[in-house]
C-alpha cells in the first residue's frame, strides 16, 4: 500500500467512488478508500456515505471529534491525495492537518477560546443557595415545632 499512498487523484476521480461497493472519502486533503470499514464505522455507514458524496469531509470530521484510536487507524485506509487540494472552508485560512499526516488530538478539539475566568458569584451563589437550604431546614425542624 505504501506505492498507492503517494498516488494524486483528482476531485472529480474520487467523486466517482460514493456507494456502498466503492466508498472513498477525503479528509484534509487525504484520500482514504473506507469501503471495507463502512459495516464497522460506529456512527453507520450512511454518514460515511454522505461524507463521500459531499466531497471534502474535513470539516464534518473535525467536528466529531474522533479518537486518537480512530485517528491511528486512517493510515491504513489511505490511498493517496488530492490534486492541488484547497480546503474550502473559507472561514479557516490554513489547513490545521496540512498533507504530512492524520490530524492530532489538539486539531481535534478545535479552538474553543480560554475558558471564562471564574467569577465571585460562581462561589458565593452556592453557598447562598446551601445557606438558604439549611435555614428552612431548620426552621421546619425546631421553629415551627416549638410553636
């Protein structure tokens, strides 16, 4: 396979590989052959099979989230690249995965931001809620009694 690897292929070659016999998908410029893996992708073969005929699963990919297991595993289902590959999304000016291999769990989780710093509230509100909680409780159990 290490000979079919280095094989380029064009846009409209892979499109012509969308069923369920002849299943190829492209991922970041990639091309990987999933037919033999259809019955064993464990989100069913309908989404690789709209992944192929959309044409560039990339972005769909990335969004999932797969496992760094997963991740390992597309080397041995790829057969080559895209011709001149672009990446179409607009909105990402560079490909985070580029041609020298499967993505990793940092260009998985994409870029979410640094987490919101916490707040005095994020404190001080459960403890007035557990506060609260505790004088009904107290209240019900000895004040209304004695009365």
């Amino acid at each position: 396979m290490a000979g079919e690897a280095k094989k380029l292929f064009t846009a409209s070659e892979v499109a012509h590989h969308a069923s369920r016999k002849d299943c190829w998908v492209v991922i970041g410029g990639k091309v990987y052959d999933v037919t033999k893996f259809l019955e064993d992708h464990p989100g069913g073969e309908d989404v690789l099979l709209h992944a192929s005929a959309s044409g560039d699963a990339t972005e769909a990919f990335e969004e999932v989230g797969h496992s760094t297991s997963a991740i390992s595993m597309m080397d041995s289902y790829l057969i080559g690249t895209i011709k001149g590959y672009v990446r179409p999304s607009a909105s990402k000016a560079t490909d985070p995965w580029g041609l020298d291999g499967p993505p990793n769990s940092s260009t998985m989780q994409g870029n979410k931001g640094p987490p919101n710093p916490n707040t005095f509230l994020d404190f001080l509100l459960p403890l007035l809620v557990l506060g609260l909680a505790f004088s009904a409780w107290y209240y019900l159990t000895f004040v209304s009694k004695n009365h």
